[in-house]
C-alpha cells in the first residue's frame, strides 16, 4: 500500500538530518529513507548545471528506493534545482523554500524580511521568488553566508568565532531593519542562538526545517498518505562516502547516532 512505503529525504551531506529530526518529532510513524552527498559536499559553491546534475542524480536512487513521496532537504538543491527535477519525475516533491517563504510571510509585521543562505541560494533568487509570489509588497534582503556551514560542520557555533562572523555578515541586515529571518540553509539553525544574538532579539527566526516537516506533514494528511499499518518504523540512511569524523558530525545534526549507514555509488545514477 501507497501509504506504508518510507518517505525520502536528500541532500548534500549531513545538514538535511535537520529536516529528518523534525520529521521523527512530527510525523513519529513514517519510515525514512535518507541520502546524503557527503561524498560530493558541499552544493554551497558550485554552479547551477552541477547541482542540477547532482540533483537530478539524488533524486534517481531515491525512486529506487520506493519512497512515496521526496523530500528536498538541502536549501542549495531546492533553490537552484527542484522546479527543473520535479518537472521531470511522476513523484510529489517538496522543498524547503516555499514553506520557509510562506511561514515569513506570516510572521513579518513590517514587510522587511530577511533572507540567508549558501552562495548558490542567494544567487538563484528563489527565496525571494517564492515570498514575492505570495505578497509583492514586502521587502527581501539576501545574503549569502558560505562560512555558516563550515564553522557548524567542526562544531564552533557557539564559539566566539562565529559570533565574529556572524556580526560581520548581519550588520547590512540589521542596517535595514528586518524584522523576520529565514535560516535558508540547513546548518544554520544549529546556530540559531549566535544568529539570534546578533541580529536582535526583536528578529523572528524562521527554520525551514521546522516548516518543511509540518508542510509534509499537511500534504501527506491531506493525500490520504500517512503510514498505517501500526508497524516499527524502519529508517534507511544512505551516503555516497563515509568520513572518519561522520558519525559524531551526523549525530549533531540528527540528535541521535545513526548504525547501519550504507554506502551507494550515486555517480551510476
Ligand atoms: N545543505 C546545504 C544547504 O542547505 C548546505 C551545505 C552545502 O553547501 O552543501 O544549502
């Protein structure tokens, strides 16, 4: 039964296990089946066609895998190549940036909202794309903020460090008086509280992982889809490389350890 099979998740590494723990915490019944790209991280950097053809690929192993529906985990993959890939594929897709645009448009009250994310996110517009879709009025700010993901990938997010980044970056934002922020990249709300620090405590943060799990979980509701068969859950987790230092990294990101990871060559994709 179309219900009962797992929901897949991917995403350039270890960040899209954000989306995954909110998903355990809304939706406890679902199976997962996830695939990180650790072996090609990061999607941040690099350049449109490569991370269509990475998504592209992702997507592929999922499909395999018999998943009802996909989830786009990672911020870089939405924005630059989910519009293209889900055009191409007969499976309901979701990414993070339509229900990270959607929950800043509630929560604005002056019209001035902030956008963050990698160098690709920002370059492609999509967040403002989405947001101006539903509201043209309002105001979009964009940064990228490349050095976000590395500093919460060897675990200095609360280190005096990335406050020193982060007032670097944040001061354009907090010039122009946002009062919403989207954390528009999966690590970046593992530094919630550095960001939140800086920007002001009068700034709503807005976690697209957070959203996209309570976005799934309304599509999946509304599709007749969630899991019923009263079975143990039974979660996959799949890299295409396994560095030495993946399990604690993933553990952070997840907020529990995974056993079993399973290699895959994604590249036969
Ligand atoms: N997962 C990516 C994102 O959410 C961040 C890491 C990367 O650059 O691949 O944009």
């Amino acid at each position: 039964m179309m219900q009962n099979k797992p929901i897949g998740f991917f995403d350039s590494g270890v960040g899209g296990l954000t989306v995954v723990a909110e998903i355990f915490r809304q939706l406890p019944d679902e199976s997962v089946v996830y695939f990180g790209d650790v072996g090609r991280y990061p999607y941040g950097p690099r350049s449109k066609d490569i991370i269509l053809q990475f998504t592209r690929q992702d997507v592929a192993f999922l499909r395999e895998q018999d998943v009802k529906f996909i989830v786009a985990a990672c911020n870089t993959a939405s924005a630059v190549a989910l519009e293209t890939v889900a055009a191409e594929n007969d499976i309901d897709m979701l990414g993070v940036i339509n229900p990270g645009a959607r929950a800043a448009i509630e929560a604005t009250r002056n019209g001035r909202i902030g956008i963050i994310g990698t160098h690709a996110t920002i370059a492609s517009d999509s967040y403002p794309k989405a947001i101006h879709k539903l509201d043209d009025k309002v105001k979009v700010f964009s940064l990228a903020c490349p050095l976000f993901v590395p500093l919460v990938e060897e675990g200095y997010q609360d280190k005096q460090a990335a406050r020193l980044i982060a007032e670097d970056y944040l001061k354009s934002l907090r010039e122009v008086k946002i009062d919403t922020l989207v954390l528009g990249c999966t690590h970046y709300p593992l530094l919630k509280k550095t960001i939140q620090d800086v920007i002001g405590s009068d700034v709503r943060l807005i976690d697209s992982a957070t959203e996209t799990a309570a976005e799934a979980r309304k599509y999946l509701e509304q599709k007749g889809l969630l899991r019923s068969d009263g079975k143990q859950t039974r979660h996959k987790f799949y890299v295409s490389d396994v560095p030495d230092r993946f399990a604690p990294v993933a553990e952070r990101f997840l907020g529990r350890r995974i056993d079993n990871i399973i290699i895959v060559d994604i590249t036969k994709y």
